[in-house]
C-alpha cells in the first residue's frame, strides 16, 4: 500500500489492532515508505521559520519516529541533536538513518531530561496523546528544555466544514473510537483532537509563553488564511531570538 515498499493492507490491519508502541514497532521498516512520515516541504518549511530565531544549541525531537524530524534539526542546532522515542523498531531505523544523532528510548509522557536543550521539536505525534496526557508532555519539554528555549511544531488549520477532508477526518476518528470501546489494547490516534486553543491552554498551563507563524510556502485556503502554521512555544528566561505573531 502507498508505494511498492510500503505495507500491505493486511500489515496495517495487524497494526491497527495492536498498542501504539507494538504497532509502530512493527511498521517501523517500511514507515518511511507511508504518507504517514511527516513530508520533507513541512520539515523545511519549520526549519526555514526557525531559522531567524536561533542559533540554537542542542535540539530535541520528541517522538521522533524513523528521524524524520532530523532534517530540521541538524541545520539548525550547533551542538548536537536527540531523539526520543518509545517504540524499539522506529529508533532502530532512526540510528541506522542518522549514525551521528543521540537516540533515546523513553515515553513523552515522563521525558528524562532536566534543561538539556535549547530546541524542541515534534511532528505528527499529538494526536497520539488523549487531552488529559497533553500537560504531562509539555510540562516534561518545558523541563527537558534550558531558559529561554523553544518547543516548535507545526499545525494545519480545520479543515472547513463543508469538505471532504473534514468529513474523512470525523470518520477515521469515530472508527478509532469504536475501535478503542471494543478493542484492547487501544490504538490512540485521533486527527481531531489537536485545536489550537486547546494546545494554547496546555502550552500555557506548563509555563510557555505561546505564539505562532503561518509557514506560507505551504499553501493558503480558499480564503487566503495558510494551510498550516507553526507553533511557538518560549519556556521563560534568556532568549536566543524573539517570535512575534505575524
């Protein structure tokens, strides 16, 4: 499925019923080859809105999948840069992809770091993470990071509701509910559970000050507003840079 090198529909299947973690160990070899890894256009275009804000020192990928999220960060951070991840599989093919990168196997709910990065990143992971699971991630990447630093990840805007992409999205999330009512363990991983200002409230609740810029080279919507934006979460302190809504 998706390409000749991407999992079959049975493969997807036997994952769909299976934990996050199991599941993701047993796509890790052929992840990359799924429209599931975060696209090279959105991790340039967060590394292109990062850039006038550092430099930065070392840099934090928070459920970092297959490494993906690299491609931002080591443009971007002089002193080296980690992944951190709870799935065996996927930081097996994280370390084969990036040799020269710290790799870290631990859960983004109980992060093992105390001021150890100026950057954090993560992409694709939150709708991962049920509402109530959120503070406990921020309130650990605000901690894992120095003062002054910053957590950055990118959001699209709400599909409207008169298309199909949000008619498809209500879908895949009510079937992942009954999936999860009748099925243990449960396979968290909801599209619609990520609101802007719910994540606000979380960022704010752990200590960040938040804003956000709009990453334009990725489209516009019909009505002119960008298709995705960029987060920006500051822990207090001395800063490398400032961020501005624009």
């Amino acid at each position: 499925m998706f390409s000749p090198q991407g999992p079959s529909l049975r493969e997807l299947a036997i994952q769909a019923l299976s934990s996050v973690e199991r599941g993701y160990d047993l796509l890790a070899p052929k992840f990359d080859h799924t429209p599931f890894r975060t696209s090279d256009a959105i991790l340039d275009a967060t590394a292109d809105a990062l850039r006038p804000l550092g430099p930065f020192g070392r840099g934090l990928d928070v459920c970092c999948g297959t490494g993906a999220g690299m491609r931002t960060l080591e443009p971007l951070c002089q002193e080296g840069v980690t992944g951190v991840d709870f799935s065996t599989g996927m930081l097996a093919q994280a370390r084969a992809a990036h040799p020269d990168a710290e790799w870290v196997e631990a859960d983004a709910r109980a992060l093992p770091f105390t001021e150890d990065f100026d950057l954090a990143v993560t992409f694709g992971a939150l709708g991962h993470l049920l509402p109530a699971e959120r503070p406990a991630v921020f309130a650990g990447v605000h901690r894992a990071l120095r003062p002054g630093g910053l957590f950055a990840f990118p959001i699209g805007a709400p599909p409207p509701l008169t298309s199909a992409w949000y008619w498809a999205l209500l879908g895949f999330d009510t079937a992942m509910r009954v999936r999860n009512a009748v099925w243990r363990p449960p396979f968290v991983m909801y599209y619609r559970t990520c609101q802007l200002h719910a994540l606000r409230d979380d960022l704010a609740g752990a200590g960040f000050t938040v804003t956000t810029v709009p990453l334009t080279t990725l489209g516009r919507r019909e009505d002119g507003s960008p298709r995705c934006g960029l987060v920006l979460a500051r822990k207090g302190g001395s800063t490398a840079g400032a961020a501005r809504d624009r």
